[in-house]
C-alpha cells in the first residue's frame, strides 16, 4: 500500500498551524516584561499599587503595550490564515507581488539596500534604548549618544583592556594564518586570452562552452539544467593547464581567484577550515559584484590528496650506469616499465589531515544553500514569511593536477566536479603551432619544413619542454656570438635537454670500442626491424647514469600497438647480449641488465596480458582466481597451484626470449658489416643523430657522419682488423696494438 508524502508549502490551501507555545511565547515575553517593570516601580513606591503601576508603565513605556497588540494581530492573522483558504491565498498574491518588485533589482543592489536598512535598524535600537536610559523621546534622546559614550568610555576601557590579552592573542594569530596563499585579479588585469595556449584546441572548445554558460546561464536554467560549476583539468606537467585557467578569466572577464597549492596547509587545527570560509566568502562577494567569478586550485593533488607517490620502486633500468636500456624502447615499451609507482601512506598529507580543511571544502563547493543575513533568516519567519533563498552565486572553480587517482573520490563527483579533461601532449599539428608560436617571439631562420622535423623528433614535448627548448636554442646562439637561431642551435639544445651535459670522461680504448659496439647493436637491430619508430639519435658519450644510448621517436602519432611491435622492441633489447656475445667470443658486460630487464617486461606482458603468447588466459586472472598453469594437471585455489602459474609463466618467458635471442644473433651475423660501421662512426663522432645512422646503414650522406666510406669492402676488412686487435686487447687487459682507422670516401 501506498503512502501518501508530506504536503509541500506551496500546495497548502491554507497556513500550517502553529503549536501552542509558538502561538503564546512572545505575548508571554511581553506580558512578563510589563509585569516586572511595574513590579519594580511598585516596589520603590510603597504608596503605589500595582495596578496603578502597570498603568503607569503603559503610558510611559508605551512599545512594550504596541508591540503586544502587534504580535496579537499577528497571531490573529496566523488563525484566521490557517482556517480560512481565500484569505490565507490573498496573503500569498501580495507577497508574490512584492517578490517581482524585489526582483527588479540585481543581486548586488539588493546586497547594498540590505546593508543600510540594517545600518538603520540598529540606529533605530539604540534611540529607543537611549529613550529608555534618559525618560525622553527616542529621537530626542539619540542626540545624546555620544555623551553616553563618552560617559561609558572608562569602563569600555577597562573592558577592553581585560580582553585584550586573553581574546587578541588567538584572534590575531588565527587571523594573520587564516590570509596569504590567494591572489584576486581585477578583469582588466588578466591580459592572457586562448589564443595564447597552443596544441590543445579539442580542451579549449570545451572550455570555451563553460564559460559560454557562464556568461549566458539563462540559457540552460529556463530548460531545467544548471550551469556546470567545476573543471578538472588533469595530465602530465607542462601541457598548459595553469595558462588555460588564466586564459579562461582573460576571456570571460570575470575576476580571477588564483589558490597557491600550499594555501590551506597550516600548523593549528582549524586554521584551513577559516581559509576555506574566507575564501568562498570572498568569492560570494566577487560574484555578486561582476556576475561571475573563476577560481583556479593549482596542484589540486595536495588540497584533496589521500597519498603520496612512492619513488623507490622505480625500476635499475632507469637507475643503471651502464647502457640506458629503457631510452630505445617504445614509448608504451618504456611508459610500461615505469609505471611502477604505487600510492602509499595518506591521511595527513595536505587537506588529508584531521582539521576538517577538505569537508569544509567540499561542503562550500555543495553544501546546503542555507539562507544568508540577520533580516532574511530571522526577522522573515517572524512575519510569517519564508527565508529568501540565497542568489545564484556564478562561480566557475577549475582544479589542475597530474595526479587525478590521488584526488579524493568525493571531491570528483558530479555537483562539485562536473567536467573533467585530459590536457595531454599536444598532436604534431599542435607541436608544429606551438613551435610556431614561440619561434615568433624570437628571431630565427627556421623554415616550414625544418619546424615540422622538429615536432616530429620531439612527439611527447609539452609546451613547456618547447618553450625550453626555443629559449635554450637562443642561448646557446648568444654564446656563439649571435642573436639569430639556427636549426642546428635547437637540435643542439634538444640535446642537451634530452640527454644532459656530457662527463666529458675519456674511455680507455677498448672500453670506448665495446661501449660503441655494444650501442651499434642497438642502432643497427632498430634500423632493421623496428619500423613503427626512427632513431633520433645515438652516442657513447658517458652521462649521469649511462655510458651510452640508442634512443628512437615514433614518426608519426600512433594510439595502438601490435604484437610485431613490441616483438621488434624486444630484438632491440636482446640486441645488446646477442651482439656482445656475437663479437667477443661469448663474453658479455654486466651493461646488459637494463636492457635485459626491458625485455622481460614486454615479453611478461606479451605472455600473461596481451594475448600475443603460446596461450589465452590472462595471467592476471589466473592469478587472481588461483587457478594454475592452463593446461596443467593440478589446480584449485592453493598455495601450489600459484607456484605452479608463476613457474609456467616464467618457462614460457624464457621460451619465448631464448628464440628471439637466436633470432638476433642470426640477424646481426648477416649485417655483422654493418654493425661495426656504425661502432666505427660512433668511435668517431661520439654522438650520431637519426640521419647519420641511416646515412651509415645505406651508405648516403648525413648531417655529421660520411657513409659511403662503409660501402667499401676494403674499409670494411680494416675495421675487422682492428676489432680483432681490440678483442685480444680486451683478453688480455692490454692496448689494443692497432688503432682506430681513417676511413676515407
């Protein structure tokens, strides 16, 4: 059976009743202060009868006897009102015309209208007390206030110097923590617009329809909707989420609230939670007075985080000394091998703490909207009237984070955050425009065809690595005497960025040729069977954590991956061991490791995930579900059954990676020519760039390196002779008797 729900407000015919007590309290308040007034005077006057009091009271204290007729005619009105519909229904028509008088006003002049009507009504307080003070007319008598004042100033003083000590020591402490870490800008001071913020139009046509309702709410309200009141915008450092906040405010030219990420973190509890008022109390404020205002949390992580990022589980391959074994591997290759991170610890970290700073947060974002003003909340219900509810505050709150799992759920959901958009690494198109963009601002002899080599060799550069780049391609044409950047000046400072200064060490001789090698492997498997990316460049220079590197860039904007890719990265891998052991009679260097590594993470992947292995099932599950090895004779949900998975699992890896081993042994014995070619332009240059390894493989010519001396087969039995003389070299810890050739065209 059915219930019936409770009646709302606005379809009564007639006014809830009151109880007794609210239909009785202030006439007996009133009643009672009469009574003891004439009381008081009876009592000081034996020759005074109490009702002679009280009428003595009544023509003296003539408000308390009209304040009882008035709160008896509003009693009246409330009787009358609860019994009779056509009545009650008049009332609700005058009150609802004086509402559309109201509301010809705006927000913000009704805000200033309220402010003096309560400036007034404590004049009108004090007059009336003051009358009462001096027996005379209240008018009359507030001429007197400033000598009541005077008058009244030794015990104010007193009084003040009693509390000063005990009150303004915590207020002014609490009040000095509760400011800083928020910067309000005027519209006029905002002169960054989108057309400042290139490579990410898709997330500017969205913001560009937030700011749309902003301006024009009407348009989705008189539908039923409401204005979405909150953007995260969240991906990798660098890809412009704080310039399109700052655009957004330049564009809508509303006021632009700026929260440092640091803002709410302080020493006492209860110091963030008075942040946080004073915060969106001011915003209230901005909003009422421009129509709209846009706060931006930077760094939204530390006001919500419930975590920190772990970074000693990064993997050795991004750790080891010898080859940098995860800088030639694919982007997913290499994104997978150091996604590593897990989210530890929490609860204490930014607003994560006891203070109550994140619930304030998210109940001002959407709380109750709670009627606001002394006038509005108390005075209204005692004429009856409902509390007018709150003007619609337009305040458009964007966050920005490069960590959204670290963010608490409660702060995501819908109502407080309404829209969330991936700011990620811009396209090539977007690459190319943000080059554009900021070789505009400086002077350079780039043209059309050299800036889209560049957004093609530089395919997961934010804005900011850009902008770097340019500024550190101008400096590094200032150190050589000009003001002018050259292509050169900006390869050269990608370089730089990319790799790091050099140590500028010295290799012994026979270290330097297996350092070369040992790379020329890598270069020569990448350029043979790995199609889905170029080289960008390769070197044997030693750096902070490497002695040498091969690393590659895909050439164009790729969104899937294939089992003959990954394949190919890990022959790449296993290049290093195969050739190592291929060129020195079986021996190999502990160099390997990273790239070692590298490979049995793909092939782990390959195996257990991605179904490109010798079966179906998903490790993961298996795993999970304790299933065993598929096709094994034991199972169950045990302890063996586990062993039994993670060992088949590992048998079919080392499978797998013993043939594709085998597989780069043969094919760096077919281009064994090739391999030491590229060792020997290595040896001779130190670092080679994508061009120069190509130019060496098919014999052309590059930027740097000469290849049409390797095309010679005499040239080629010189460089066999002097990796023999550096073999026995290396046998026996000696120097190599022969040295390192000139080979000539």
């Amino acid at each position: 059976m059915s219930q019936k729900s409770r009646i709302r407000d606005d379809e009564r015919r007639v006014r809830a009743q009151l109880s007794l007590w609210d239909r009785s309290k202030f006439l007996l308040l009133l009643g009672a202060l009469l009574f003891f007034a004439a009381w008081s005077d009876a009592s000081s006057n034996p020759l005074l009868t109490l009702r002679d009091a009280v009428v003595s009271q009544i023509n003296h204290r003539w408000w308390i006897p009209a304040l009882l007729i008035a709160e008896a005619l509003r009693q009246i009105h409330f009787l009358i009102s609860e019994h009779w519909a056509a009545y009650y229904q008049v009332w609700k028509q005058i009150f609802a015309v004086s509402e559309l008088a109201s509301a010809r006003f705006s927000d913000w002049t009704r805000y200033r209208l309220i402010r003096t009507a309560k400036s007034l009504f404590y004049v009108a307080l004090l007059a009336i007390g003051l009358g009462v003070y001096y027996k005379e007319p209240p008018i009359q008598a507030i001429t007197k206030a400033p000598v009541a004042l005077w008058k009244m100033m030794p015990f104010i003083a007193q009084l003040a110097f009693a509390l000063v000590f005990i009150v303004i020591q915590f207020v002014g402490m609490f009040w000095f923590l509760s400011k800083g870490g928020v910067e309000t800008y005027l519209p006029d001071d905002i002169r960054t617009r989108f057309t400042d913020v290139w490579g990410q139009d898709h997330v500017l046509d969205k913001l560009r329809e937030n700011l749309h309702f902003l301006e024009a709410p009407e348009e989705i309200e008189n539908h039923g909707g409401y204005v979405p009141g909150g953007i995260l915008l969240w991906g990798p450092p660098g890809t412009g989420k704080t310039l399109m906040a700052e655009a957004m405010a330049g564009e809508t030219g509303k006021p632009f609230v700026f929260v440092d990420p640091g803002a709410f973190n302080a020493m006492f509890m209860g110091v963030g939670i008075l942040k946080v008022k004073s915060l969106f109390k001011r915003l209230r404020k901005l909003s009422l007075r421009y129509g709209g205002v846009v706060v931006f949390f930077d760094e939204a992580d530390s006001l919500g985080s419930r975590g920190s990022i772990s970074s000693s589980t990064l993997p050795d391959v991004f750790q080891s000394t010898s080859c940098h074994g995860g800088n030639y591997l694919s982007e997913p290759a290499a994104a997978l091998i150091a996604n590593k991170v897990v989210v530890v610890g929490g609860g204490m970290n930014g607003m994560g703490g006891g203070s109550g700073t994140l619930q304030a947060l998210l109940t001002e974002l959407s709380g109750l909207k709670k009627p606001r003003g002394f006038f509005n909340r108390v005075l209204r219900r005692a004429l009856g009237l409902r509390p007018k509810n709150p003007p619609k505050y337009r305040i458009l709150v964007v966050m920005a984070t490069n960590l959204p799992g670290a963010l608490d759920e409660a702060l995501l959901r819908p109502g407080r955050i309404d829209r969330m958009y991936r700011v990620g690494y811009p396209s090539k198109a977007g690459r190319i425009r943000t080059y554009e963009g900021y070789l505009e601002k400086v002077s350079h002899l780039l043209n059309d065809e050299e800036i889209e080599k560049l957004a093609t060799i530089t395919p997961y550069s934010t804005g900011a690595t850009i902008k770097d780049t340019i500024n550190e391609a101008l400096i590094t044409a200032i150190r050589d005497g000009r003001t002018t950047i050259t292509f050169a000046d900006v390869l050269r400072a990608k370089q730089s960025k990319e790799l790091g200064p050099s140590e500028n060490v010295e290799y012994i001789e026979r270290e330097r040729h297996a350092v070369a090698i040992h790379e020329a492997c890598h270069g020569t498997m990448a350029y043979l069977v790995r199609k889905h990316m170029e080289v960008d460049l390769a070197t044997i220079e030693k750096g902070s954590d490497y002695l040498g590197m091969v690393a590659s860039i895909p050439p164009d904007d790729q969104f899937t991956r294939w089992k003959s890719e990954y394949k190919a990265d890990i022959l790449v891998a296993l290049a290093s061991l195969a050739g190592e052991r291929l060129f020195f009679d079986g021996d190999n260097s502990s160099g390997v490791s990273g790239d070692l590594e590298s490979a049995t993470t793909i092939a782990s992947f390959m195996e257990g995930h991605w179904g490109m292995g010798s079966t179906i099932s998903s490790h993961a599950s298996n795993r999970r579900n304790e299933t065993g090895t598929p096709g094994g004779t034991r199972g169950g949900k045990n302890e063996s059954g586990a062993r039994e998975l993670q060992r088949g699992l590992a048998d079919r890896i080392e499978a797998n990676l013993a043939t594709l081993l085998k597989e780069a042994e043969s094919i760096l014995k077919k281009n064994r020519g090739k391999v030491l070619s590229l060792a020997h332009a290595l040896e001779v240059h130190k670092t080679i760039s994508g061009d120069d390894l190509v130019a060496v493989m098919e014999g052309g010519v590059g930027p740097l390196a000469d290849g049409r001396p390797y095309l010679k087969v005499a040239n080629i039995k010189r460089l066999e002779e002097y990796h023999k003389a550096v073999l026995v070299a290396h046998k026996a810890h000696q120097t190599p008797s022969t040295q390192l050739p000139n080979l000539k065209g």
